[in-house]
C-alpha cells in the first residue's frame, strides 16, 4: 500500500507565492499583452478598437459633435471628382461607371434627378469644366483614356490614350494632361484633334492647375510652372510629395508632406516665385479647394472642413482658420468643389457614398 506525502509547509508557501505573482501579472496585463504582438495583430487590434478603419486608415475614435453648418446631401453616388458651372453639378458614379450632371437650382423645387452625360467615370481629381466652350474633359477609370464631350451632352471624343494620366484642365478650348513616364512625368496640350508636348520633368506629377497662359504642376518633389507656349520649366519650390495645384490671385496653392508623414501641409507660393508659406497643419491628404480668396481643406485628426482667407501667412498674421463643417459624414472625403452656391463634397464608400453641400454663408 503507498502513501502521499503531504507538500510541506515551505513547498505550500512556494505555490502560493507563484499563483499570486501569476495573477498580479494578468491584473497588469489584461487578458492579452498586445505590446510585443506582430504587426498584424497589432493592425487587427488598432482595426477592431477603433483607431483604423477596415482599410488601415486613421479613424475617429469618438464619435464627433457635428458644428458649423450641417451638410445637405443631394445624391447617393460614390464620386471620386466633382466640377460645376453655374447651374449643375458634375460627378462621376463608381456604381454606374458613368458622368452625371445634377441640377443646383432645380425649378419648382422639383426633386433632383441626375442625367447621365456618358459612360466611364472620372478617375480621382480627373474632371474639368471649360466655360469658355461648355466642354467637360475627364480621365476615364482605369486612367488610361482622356475623353472630351459637351456639358449638356453627346458623345465623348477620346482625345489621349495609351498612357498613364495623372489629372486633366480643360481651360479656353485646350484639354491639359500630365502623365507619369517611368520616374518623371510630361505635360502635354490638346487642341481640337492636336498634340503638343510642353514640358517634361523629374518626379510623378500629383497635380495640375491652369490659369491663363501660366500653369502649374505639382509633382513628387516640386512645384513647377511652365506655360501654354512650349518653353521653359521654373521651380517655384522643391520638397516632398506635392500634390493638388490650385491657382487664386497672385497665390499658387497645394500640399504637401509633412517630415512625420502622418498629416499633410498647406503651403503657398507667390506666382512669380520667392518664399514657400505654410497656411496650416495637420491638413488630411485629401483634395482641397480655393474661392474669391479663401481656401479650403479637411482637417486630418476630425471630419471636419476648415477655411482661411487671404492674408500674409507669415510672422502670424494670418487669421485662424475657420470651422465651415464638423459632421461625421466628412470622414472620409472624395472630392471638393467650391463655388458661389457653396462648397459640394464627395464622401463615403458604397452604402455610405453621398455627395452633399455646405452652404458658406
């Protein structure tokens, strides 16, 4: 017959001492000590507390207290580049794979219907408007056709094929497009059936804005102007990733990254060169958008719109920026567009995809 031997008083004292360390150790801890986890589990636990959205992108953790004026959706449509004149509103419709125009001001208060102008949408950025011919040039999805066709309608003219196109200005009759060639980029002028090269340069071009004769490319690492005429290339400002050209006054406008690159800044140049001025911080990398004077942008940390009018960026006389909107619907901005009816974005993904208006005044 065997017999147990009863743990002795010491070997008692020993586990006792273990177990209460091993639960002190999981107090401190949690049930699970992430820390040291891999960079997978770290995303997945960033995913589902909150911090990323599905797609690794930085989200709103707290749910926002909308302010400013409240957006008014005009139409579900995921659109990825807007452009007005003065009573529609253009967009492309990933659904649809389509154009559309939407009516402003519909007469009688009737309910806006969008029209369908043609089919394949505009790529991001990819969408101008010439008043001066009533004529919409876009990028078509994937990116690799140009098409031209009338606001009103008609069939679209293809007018570049065959390359890898960045962004499009349709200004006084002439389609402008930039294109990435291996590491550098080109621009190029269309006029009717018409081809000139105007400029070639180093980095891949982010941007385009025409204004005149003058124009202006934001790429990898500079802001460039050159003009309509072949000519030169002038450097208005070197750095790091460039992108969103936009034209106003004697200022040219973009962003760019910033040293962390968790946020982008806005920055300005004047058009003949000289200093580059910071207009704000902690801009989202997103498309912006300037009106008699006033800039506009969305806020990298909220769903939020933000403005700043002219003025001297430097030795802080510029006045704060302005909150236009604050509304969760802002959290993930396609496109802006701003005109004297107010500034209309593009937000959202699927179900959730919106174009809306904020009213400015």
């Amino acid at each position: 017959m065997s017999t147990t031997r009863a743990p002795s008083a010491c070997t008692r004292l020993a586990v006792a001492a273990l177990t209460l360390a091993f639960a002190a150790a999981c107090a401190r801890r949690g049930p699970r000590d992430l820390s040291q986890g891999s960079a997978a589990e770290l995303n997945r636990a960033a995913i589902d507390a909150g911090r990323l959205d599905d797609r690794g992108r930085p989200h709103v953790v707290a749910a926002p207290i909308a302010m400013g004026t409240t957006p008014r959706v005009l139409v579900r449509a995921e659109a990825r580049a807007l452009a007005t004149d003065a009573e529609r509103l253009y967009f492309g419709d990933a659904a649809g794979d389509a154009l559309s125009a939407l009516e402003k001001r519909p007469a009688g208060g009737a309910a806006r219907e969008p029209t369908r102008i043609a089919r394949r949408a505009p790529t991001p950025g990819g969408l101008s408007f010439d008043a001066d011919d009533g004529a919409l040039a876009w990028i078509a999805s994937p990116g690799d056709v140009v098409l031209r066709a009338p606001a009103g309608g008609g069939a679209p003219t293809t007018i570049r094929d065959r390359a890898i196109f960045t962004d499009v200005v349709a200004s006084a009759g002439d389609v402008f497009v930039t294109e990435a060639r291996g590491t550098g980029g080109v621009l190029t002028r269309i006029t009717g059936t018409t081809a000139a090269e105007l400029a070639s340069f180093e980095g891949t071009p982010r941007g385009l804005a025409v204004d005149g004769d003058a124009i202006y490319v934001a790429t990898s690492s500079g802001l460039l102007a050159t003009t309509r005429a072949r000519g030169g290339v002038a450097s208005l400002a070197s750095g790091a990733a460039f992108a969103s050209p936009l034209v106003d006054g004697p200022w040219v406008y973009a962003t760019r990254a910033e040293p962390s690159g968790r946020s982008r800044a806005l920055v300005r140049v004047k058009r003949t060169g000289g200093a580059l001025e910071t207009v704000a911080r902690g801009v989202r990398d997103a498309p912006i958008a300037v009106h008699r004077g006033v800039v506009y942008w969305f806020d990298a940390e909220r769903p939020a719109l933000l403005a700043s009018p002219a003025g001297d960026a430097r030795q802080g006389a510029r006045r704060a920026p302005r909150l236009v909107s604050a509304d969760p619907s802002l959290e993930h901005p396609n496109a802006i567009t701003v005109d004297d009816d107010g500034a209309f974005v593009a937000t959202g993904h699927g179900d959730d995809a919106r174009i809306a208006v904020i009213a400015l005044r």
